[in-house]
C-alpha cells in the first residue's frame, strides 16, 4: 500500500470512530428513545446495521493501516469485502428510502454526516483506489452474505421480544412477516450484487495494475 492509501486508511478510521464516537453518548442521552434507561440506549446503537457496517469497516481499515503488507486470510478477505459493502449498502438505502425521515441539528447531524455519507465514500472510494487488490473471489462472495443474514436475524428474533426495530423497512409490527422478508430480499439481492460486482472490477484492477506494473 503506498503512503497515500494509508494515510486514505487512516482517515476513513478516524471518521468511524468520530462518527460512533459521537452517536453513543447522544443515543444514551436521548430520552425520547424507545428505551428507557441510559445503558439500554448505548448499547441499542450497536443494533444498528449502520454501526455494524461502520465498525466492519473501520476495523478492517485498521488492521490494513498498522499491517499494510501483512497477507490476510480468507476470515479477514470476507470481512474486509463485508466492511465496502455493507457500508455501500448503508450509504443507498440510506439516501434513497431513510433519509427523509430525519430531521436532525447540531452533533446528531455530524454523526448522521459521518456515519451515513463520509464513511460510505471514502470507504469505497479507498477500496477503488488503494485495494489491496486480490482481496475478493466467489467464495469470499458466498461467505460475505453471512454477516448481513445474521444481522437480519438478529434484528428480527430480538424484535419479536422487544417490540423494536432499528429501521422501518424491518418493522414486522408495522408490515408484517410477509412485506419485510420480501424488503430483506431486496436488500440481499442488492448485496449480492453490490459483492459480484466488486470482485469482477477486483479483477479487473488488479490486471490493469499489473500490465501497468
């Protein structure tokens, strides 16, 4: 990785850990919220896909930032294509059905800022242009579904008991089974997409960089 693509890694750790930074003392001031207390606050933002995908790229960015010509394995391949993608996904589904809904000032605007804009751009502008490339393949592609159908999971099965839900396109309260499993459909299917597309350019760039070379 050359100087500029690590110093690229590093600003892209820093916006998450400002974005995240910012967002938990807020969640766990906001009285308004769903939850009641304090700590229930702080620990509900990590049910967020939004804070899931910040911390699978930002942590990913970190080892590549203190390793840089470390070689990873397959376990860290498949989270690094999940940290581009889910925060991808994050940056779509956000600007096109969520961000009407908002109606924020002051720091919680930063850390929608941060968390929904900033860290989808330069998170994939970083893969685009600093890779490391030869990172991603069919199988890491087939893996990299896991982490979103665990979260849908999660969402759904913790759901059921405490009656929330972190967005409404996953709301069964409101929906039902039926409507939200087909949104979630939509959501894979973007994903996957978002995946097979990324490992055809992968390849690409990585050709492009080696005649170059």
């Amino acid at each position: 990785m050359t100087m500029t693509g690590r110093i690229w890694t590093w600003l892209t750790v820093a916006v998450v850990v400002a974005g995240i930074g910012i967002q938990l003392p807020l969640s766990a001031q906001n009285e308004e919220g769903f939850f009641s207390t304090a700590p229930e606050r702080f620990f509900n933002v990590f049910a967020y896909f939004t804070i899931q995908s910040n911390l699978l790229l930002g942590g990913t960015a970190l080892v590549l930032a203190l390793w840089p010509g470390r070689s990873h394995g397959e376990l860290f391949k498949t989270l690094r294509l999940n940290g581009v993608l889910c925060i991808a996904v994050t940056g779509i589904v956000y600007h096109t059905a969520l961000a009407g809904l908002d109606d924020l000032s002051g720091w919680a605007w930063v850390a929608n800022l941060l968390l929904h804009t900033i860290a989808p751009v330069v998170g994939v502008l970083g893969w685009l242009l600093f890779g490391p490339r030869d990172q991603t393949d069919w199988r890491i592609v087939g893996w990299s579904i896991v982490f979103p159908l665990l979260w849908l999971a999660f969402t759904l099965i913790r759901g059921a008991f405490v009656h929330f839900y972190p967005y409404p396109f996953v709301n069964v309260d409101d929906h039902g089974y039926g409507r939200v499993l087909l949104n979630c459909l939509l959501v894979a299917v973007l994903f996957l997409a978002l995946a097979a597309g990324a490992t055809t350019l992968d390849r690409r760039l990585r050709r492009k960089t080696t005649v170059e070379r």
